[in-house]
C-alpha cells in the first residue's frame, strides 16, 4: 500500500478524501497533521511515507515555506499542494519550491485519483483550469525577448517635446499638466531606459527606435 | 474703574474679508457707469453673472445694498443658466454684504451655498475665502475661537496655495480675533511680523488695517508711546483711504488713542468722523459701536443728554441685530450714565443686564474654546476624510449584504443537499448537523465582524477595512470552502459508489448548484483579498489580476515594472492594489477602451503609478463635482498613503492617471 500524509488544519477535508481513497485499494492515510510542524516531524518518523497533500494555508507557517523544508528533508517524497485559489503566481512558487503537482480543493474523486497516479508515475500534474493560467502568465510576463520598454501615450508627447529641446516648464505649460507631474514621467523614463540624463534618454529612444 | 472698562468697550477690532482685493479691484465712477451701461444691453449668460459680480463687488465697497440688488440678480441668473462658479461667487458676495447688514441667518445661508459649489473646485483658494468669511461671521457674533479655527483653516489654505495677499489679510483677521480673545501681545507681534511683509509688497490699503490694529492693541496694552509713534500715519490712512470700513476703523482708533490720553473732546471729534463712515457703509455693526464710543466719551465729559442719545441708539441699532457683544459693552456705559443722573434703579438693571450678558459671552467663549481645542488637531483632515469614507461605507454596506446573500444562499443550498444526501446515505445525518452549525457559526462570526467594522475609529477604517476583508476572505476559504470541497469530494465519491446516481436528475443538478456556490465562494474570497497578494505581492497579484482581464478579451492590459524586485509594506501593496482594481473597473465600465497600461516604478523611496487607458475620456471636474462613487474611493486611498493624485483627461484620446508617492520603508 502506498503512503499517504495529509497536511491539513480542516478536519473534514481529511474526512473527504479517506471517502474518496476508500475504494481505490493502493493507497492509505498513513497520517494527517494540522500543522506545518506536525507533518514535518511525521516526515523525518516516517520516511517510507510516498506522497504528500499540501494545504498552502496552514496555522503556523506559509505553505510555500513549508514545500521547501519538505523538500531538504526528503527528496523522493511526492508533494502535491492544495488550495482552495487558482492563481498562476502561486502555483508557479509552488512547483519553484519542489512540489510535483497542484489540486484546487474542490477536485472531484475523478481527477484527485488520476493526479495521484500521474504524480506516482513521475509525472507533473497541475489541475485543469491551472494549467490554461500559468500559460497566460508565462506568455504575458515571464517569458524574455520583450526588453523593449513601452511608452505610455503621456510619455510619448513629453519625449517628443523633450526632443525639440523644451524644458519641463515649457512642457507644463503646453500639457496643462503641473511640473511635478511632467517631472515625475521623466524620472520614470530615465528609469525605464537604463539613462541618467534627458540626452541619453533621447539617444536611448532614437537608437530603439520606438517613436519612429 | 469704570472708564478703564469703558475703554476696553470702545475697542474692536475690524474684520475685512479675503477675496476682495479692494484697493486694486476699486474702480472709478466712470467705469462703473459704463458697466452699467454694458450691463443693461447684456444677454443671459455667464459674461452677464461675471459683469453683476464686478459691479456687486465695488460697489460692496461703499454701498451694501446696492451690492445685494447686484449679488441677488446675478445669484438667480446663475441658477437659472446652471453656471455652478457663478452661483459660488454670488452666493459669496450676498453672504459678506448680508453679513455688513447685520443679517447674520441669511448669510450663513449663502456661506453653505459658497461652500458647497466650491468644495469641488480644484483651485482652492475660493474654499479659502468662504472660511475667511466664516471666520468674520463668528468674529462679529463674538464667537472668537470659532472664528480663530475658520480664520486658521483659510490660512492653511492660503499658504498651501501659496496665495500670498489672502494669506495676509487671514492672518489680519487672526490678529484681530488675537485681540478680541485678549492675547493682546500675541496679536502685537504677529502685527508687527506682517507689517514689513506689506510694506515691501506696497500694499497701503493692507498696511492700513494691520496698523489699525496694531494701534488699538498697543493701546490695551497700555504701551502709549509706541502707540503715538503711529497715530500720524493712521490719520493719514483714515483721510486719504477710499476703504470706507478702514477709515472709520481708523478714525476710531485715533479716537480711543485720545480717550486713553483723557482728551475727551478731541476723542469725541474722532468717533464722529467714524460714525459718519459706518452710516456711510451702513455696517449696523459699526454704527453700534462708534455710537457707544462717542457716548462714552460724553459720560467722561459729563454731558448727560448726549451720553444719553448716543448711548440709547448704539442700544437700539445692537438689539436691533442681536449684537451681544456691543449690548454687553453699551449696557455697562449705561449703567454709567444712570448711575450719574441718580437713576439707581435703572443703573442696577443695566448693571444686571451687563452681567448676565458677560456670564453668556464667558460661556459662550469657553464652549468654543473646548470645541476648538478638541478639534484643532484632527478635525480638518476628518472631516474631508468623512464625506469620502461615508461613500465607502456605503459601497462597503452594499458589498456586505450582497456577501450575506451569497453565503445565505451558499448555508441554504448546503442544508438542503444535505437533507438530500442524509436520504441516500444514513452517516450523512451527523454531518449535516456538524455542517449547519458550522455555517451558522460563519454567519455568526461575520455577523460579528460587521458589528466591529462599524466600531473602528475613523482613522484606522481604511486599513481596518483591509484587515477585515483579509480576515473575511480567510474565514470564508478555510471555514465553508473547506465545507463546500467535502461536499463535493463527498458526493463525486457517492457518484463512484453508485453509479446508478449519474443518471438521477435531482443529483445532477444538486451536484451543479454545490460546483457553483463553491464557485462562487471561490470568487467572493477572492474580490476580497486575493491570495497571491499576501503571500506573493503586488508584482505577482497584478500580473494576476492583468491576466484575468485579459481572459475577458474586452481590453488588453500591458503591465510595466521598474525597480519593483522588493516587497513594499503589506498595507501600501494592499493600497495601489485595490486603487489599480478601482481604476481598471472603472475604465471596464466606463471608458470603452482596447488598451490599458499599467505602469510601477520605483526608484529609493520614490514611488509612481500610472494608468493609462485609450477609452473616450471624462469631464474630470464633473466627475469630482459628482463625487463620483470610483474616484472617491480611490482619493481616499490615495489619501492614505499621502499620496498625490493627478488625473488628466482628453476626450476620445484617453485618460492619464498619476499617482505618485513617498515610500516610508527602507
């Protein structure tokens, strides 16, 4: 029989999945814990355990941490993190932290078993709709190649009139916009551009070619 | 004895209001006959409301009723055209020219109306001058610490604003209500700070009340000598002035310098001179007083008859207008009078009257005193603060019983599909009494909560409000989604065991409504605190949120980071959050835009945001004059950060939102 730790404060969820593991036949509870600490001391008693359910919400420590402590204790172990939130950017930290796959809480019987034995077979498993938003994000966010700063419409009108040489003051005046604000867009863009002066800015722009 | 007090009752001190600049704005006879002029071909529109202004302001200078004829006609046609600026200004000027009438309630009235139209305007210095005047309003009904805070609050605009000339003359009134509220010395050296500031600025019309004032308080103060050394330039002043208040001020000022020095004729030639300029302005207010000086100098001169006459009318003109100050003063130079003619009985009464008056002023002033020392420190900001947080509540009510009626719903769907359940399977029962108890103790709970929500003090509500939602959405994931993933683990079990069930309508559609509220609950617990936030920050929770809304396919939103590797303080992440949420709801609502950018830099405790949109763009000045239920909230949180929030908008260009701020962590 396969080993299976809960690490859960919320008893009934415990209740749920003994339910949903009762026929299955190959798998066991070997124990539920409460707390971070708890499973953590169950792990280092019980090393034969294979596979772990991970509440990412847990009394006394963040799940994530507790993922990765798992981890430097026990390499081999399976860890598949619980959560009641399908957000890419936690179950991007989680699979960070070493976990082998993700299930939002309210899984049926169905896809619970096919994530565990996917996750017994070496495999990453992450819940339906998690794998549609780690795409999104990756695509929108993470992946490199698109270094090049975008300018706002705001800042593309004071670039233009840095350019012809006017001064904050000037641009003010034209934008109707108070000086503080005209400066606050600069400083943004020295920062955006890697520069630390109004020429290098304008250079940085014309050799990007962003304002055409 | 007594003319040490009669002496004290001949001084008070003038008030003039902000706003006007007199001297400057003083027009010659001629161009006011041609305004006329104009004014009689003018058409109904604002040029006609600014044209009844220019002339209700200058003539406001030598003729209140006049004034009144100019501000009333221009008010109605402001209401009438719906010019919001128009009916502030008028509402302003039919207020002072009231309040020199002596009509205290109708000018209070037009003070709310000034108030109410310029609280929205983004220049302040039109709030500014309705507290200036506020402050003159308490200053006449002797309620001097009122008057101290109104003046303070015009001031703290002023200098915010930078607007010099206004500062000053608030400032004079502060001297004046320094004076009345007898910290004489206090008054003396602000006086004495503010006098070379005019004399560099050449204001000689400024010059002239603060030298007034400072003659009159040199005065009480018994310093004489310094006292003289003015009295040749404030003659000048009173004849040469075209400032009729400021003349018969001055006049009166000379005249109680020659009373203090026991020559009572040439005091009373003075008074005369001052009474001729308040009959000439028809302030009743100064009509009363300059009437008790002259009859107090009489009584010293021991001329009784008129004592008597001047006396008796400064009486009549006080009572007239319910001035308990001047009554108070006039009373006790009465009882002077009678006790002089033998009229013992009469001396009593005025004596009598004096006193209980002066128990009245006493109380009144030390009323005022404790109010305006209980809110001297917090009441300004509070106050702004209220009107934004009343907008708050209301949305934060309005969210409440929406929740309660989800998690009615979700309690209520839970207690049925249990029943359900309990039918199929008998060891369901004990859970279905585990489960409604459960979900009565989460009503409880939040129950509870809202109660202390509505307890948190003001100043905290903002991040108790945040602290509460992290409270709610924590309660809600860990104690009914909790709940709701067992039902569901539960029954798909079920499902597996009884294969037969897939095909049973009624738990099909039971397992559907459970999938939905927990659902639902899923998205509840998320509005109100996003887990990624808390445990991730703003960074990851808005490439979230982004990703969310760009699921939707409306609008592509782009977000751009600099300098933000660093976590900041939960409770500011928390704040640019919940701002960005507010502004990028109310572009999803409104605008009808294809792009939005959303842009963080930060570079050592500097901090910007920008969110720009390319949607059709809005009135930002109607949008703020509607209070407009998206920019309230995000004020207020602006607010809380000590933020500074700049909105600009173009019509079918699109609207740029600034906020930037300085970070208190290292």
């Amino acid at each position: 029989m396969i080993k299976l730790l809960i690490i859960d404060d919320h008893p009934l969820i415990i209740d749920g999945i003994r339910t949903m593991l009762k026929d299955t036949g190959y798998v066991e509870i070997a124990g539920a814990c409460k707390t971070a600490r708890e499973g953590l001391a169950f792990i280092v008693d019980h090393p034969e355990t294979e596979i772990i359910l991970l509440d990412i919400n847990l009394p006394d420590m963040d799940g994530l941490r507790a993922c990765e402590l798992i981890r430097q204790i026990n390499k081999q172990v399976k860890i598949i993190g619980l959560t009641y939130v399908n957000e890419a950017g936690i179950i991007t930290q989680l699979i960070r932290k070493g976990a082998n796959g993700y299930l939002l809480k309210n899984m049926e019987r169905e896809e619970f078993i096919d994530a565990i034995d996917r996750v017994l077979n070496g495999e990453l498993y992450l819940s339906k709709g998690a794998n549609e938003k780690i795409l999104q994000q990756l695509q929108a966010f993470d992946l490199p190649g698109n270094k090049v700063p975008v300018l706002t419409r705001r800042e593309v009108e004071i670039l233009q009139l840095l350019g012809k040489g006017l001064t904050s003051q000037e641009i003010a005046g034209r934008l109707f916009l108070s000086v503080y604000t005209i400066d606050t867009h600069r400083k943004n863009m020295l920062q955006k551009f890697n520069v630390h002066n109004t020429q290098a800015l304008l250079n940085a722009v014309q050799e990007l070619k962003i304002l055409g | 004895m007594f003319s040490r007090i009669s002496l004290a009752a001949a001084i008070w001190l003038f008030f003039l209001p902000a706003g006007l600049q007199r001297l400057a704005a003083q027009m010659t006879r001629m161009q006011m006959d041609s305004l006329q002029l104009i004014l009689a071909k003018a058409k109904e529109d604002t040029n006609k409301v600014k044209l009844l202004m220019t002339l209700g302001n200058n003539v406001g200078y030598s003729d209140d009723k006049k004034a009144l004829q100019y501000g009333k006609e221009g008010y109605d046609l402001s209401r009438r055209i719906n010019y919001p600026l128009g009916i502030g200004r008028t509402a302003y000027l039919l207020a002072n020219t009231y309040m020199d009438l002596g009509d205290f309630a109708l000018s209070d009235s037009f003070l709310n109306v000034a108030e109410k139209y310029y609280l929205p305007l983004p220049d302040r210095s039109y709030l500014g001058t309705v507290y200036d005047a506020r402050g003159g309003w308490n200053f006449m009904q002797a309620k001097y610490w009122a008057a101290a805070e109104n003046y303070t609050r015009a001031a703290e605009i002023f200098d915010q604003i930078k607007d010099t000339s206004n500062s000053i003359t608030t400032h004079q009134n502060l001297i004046a209500v320094l004076a009345q509220t007898r910290n004489f010395e206090k008054a003396v050296t602000l006086s004495l700070k503010v006098l070379p500031v005019l004399e560099k600025r050449k204001d000689t019309l400024q010059m002239g009340y603060t030298l007034q004032g400072l003659v009159t308080d040199l005065i009480y103060l018994d310093r004489i000598k310094e006292a003289k050394e003015h009295i040749g330039t404030l003659r000048y002043i009173a004849d040469h002035t075209p400032d009729i208040s400021l003349a018969g001020e001055s006049y009166s000022t000379i005249g109680t310098f020659y009373f203090h020095e026991k020559d009572f004729r040439t005091a009373v030639g003075f008074f005369k001179q001052a009474l001729q300029k308040g009959e000439l302005l028809g302030s009743q207010y100064q009509i009363a007083n300059h009437n008790k000086s002259i009859g107090s100098t009489y009584l010293e001169l021991n001329d009784l008859p008129n004592a008597e006459k001047y006396l008796r009318m400064a009486m009549d003109v006080a009572r007239r207008y319910h001035n308990t100050r001047a009554i108070y003063n006039i009373s006790i130079s009465l009882s002077e009078y009678y006790a002089k003619t033998g009229d013992y009985r009469n001396a009593y009464k005025s004596l009598l009257r004096h006193l209980t008056l002066k128990d009245s002023i006493l109380n009144v002033d030390t009323r005022n005193y404790a109010t305006y020392l209980e809110s001297k420190y917090d009441s300004e900001k509070k106050e702004a603060e209220i009107l934004r947080l009343q907008k708050v509540q209301e949305q934060k009510d309005f969210d409440i019983r929406r929740r309660n009626i989800y998690i009615g719903i979700g309690a209520g769907l839970l207690v049925f599909m249990l029943l359900l359940l309990s039918l199929l399977r008998r060891n369901f029962r004990n859970r279905q009494k585990l489960a409604s108890q459960q979900a009565a103790l989460q009503e409880e709970k939040i129950g509870n909560m809202e109660k202390q929500q509505q307890v948190l003090s003001l100043q905290s509500m903002i991040n108790g409000e945040e602290t509460e939602r992290t409270r709610l959405a924590r309660d809600l994931h860990d104690g009914l989604g909790g709940l709701f993933s067992t039902v569901k683990m539960h029954f798909s079990s079920l499902q597996h065991e009884v294969p037969s069930l897939q095909g049973h309508e009624l738990y099909r559609k039971t397992f559907e409504l459970v999938d939905s509220a927990s659902e639902e609950l899923r998205k509840i617990a998320h509005n109100l605190m996003p887990e990624v936030l808390m445990k991730l920050g703003l960074v990851e929770a808005l490439k979230d949120f982004c990703n969310h809304v760009n699921a939707g396919r409306l609008m592509r939103i782009s977000l751009q980071t600099y300098g933000m590797e660093d976590r900041l303080a939960s409770s500011t992440e928390i704040m640019l959050y919940r701002i960005i949420q507010e502004l990028v709801n109310n572009i999803i609502k409104h605008a009808s835009a294809t792009e939005v950018i959303i842009q963080l830099n930060r570079e050592g405790h500097r901090l910007s945001l920008i969110v720009e949109d390319n949607g059709r763009g809005f009135d930002v000045k109607e949008a703020e004059e509607k209070r407009h239920m998206g920019i309230e909230t995000v004020k207020s949180r602006v607010n809380y950060l000590n933020g500074r929030l700049s909105i600009d908008s173009r019509k079918d260009i699109g609207t740029t939102v600034m906020i930037d701020l300085l970070l208190n962590e290292g």
